[in-house]
C-alpha cells in the first residue's frame, strides 16, 4: 500500500512515518515536504491514503487538498494539523477530507485512523 505524508515539518514527517511503520510495516511511504510536491507525488503514485499538514509554505494543505481531490474524488485525505479549531476542520472536511486529526498521532490514535479508512 502506498502512502503520502505531507508536512513541512522533517521531525513530524519522521514521528508520523514511525507510527504508521508499526501499522503497516509493508507500506511504501513517500514524503513531501509542501503541498506542490504532494501534488506532484499523487499524480505520480497514486498512494491510497494521504495524511497532509495545512500550514505549510509554497502550497498549503487546504490548496493540495483542493487539487487532490480534483484529481481523485474518492481520495482518502486525513488532515493532520495543530490548527484544531472547529472552522478550519469544517473547511477541510467540505473539501473532502475523511478526518481532521490533532498532532501528534501516537500509536493508538493511528490504529483507529486506519480503521475508519477504506481499503
């Protein structure tokens, strides 16, 4: 299974890829560090879930999303974010996300991710 983490952060990619390693130890993982390369990769890839940051420079999550899900209507996005409040979480949602999710993502909080995506 192929898998997107997009986040300008490297120590929150590396924290994310880590938990989700000990999910799903077979998956091959792709890394991006600003919405445009996320583009870029799921055009190229086509990963079945993307977990993508919304504050990021040269494209942000919202823009990505938008783009991705132009692309893939039936694309399984699940935002991760600091930005918690209720009105960025309703935007990301109409958009297309299937969840929003606070940073940090431990080990069970993975596992029901996971659970709630089709695969």
């Amino acid at each position: 299974m192929k898998i997107l983490v997009v986040d300008d952060s490297k120590l929150a990619r590396l924290s994310l890829i880590k938990t989700l390693k000990e999910h799903e130890p077979s998956a091959e993982i792709f890394e991006a560090e600003n919405g445009l390369i996320a583009v870029e990769l799921f055009k190229n890839e086509n990963p079945r879930v993307v977990f993508l940051d919304l504050t990021m420079p040269v494209m942000d999550g919202y823009e990505a999303l938008k783009l991705i899900m132009s692309i893939d209507p039936k694309a399984q996005v699940v935002v991760v974010s600091a930005d918690i409040q209720t009105q960025a979480q309703a935007q990301v949602l109409a958009l297309g996300a299937k969840m929003m999710v606070p940073k940090p993502i431990n080990s069970d909080k993975m596992s029901d991710i996971l659970n709630r995506l089709v695969f």
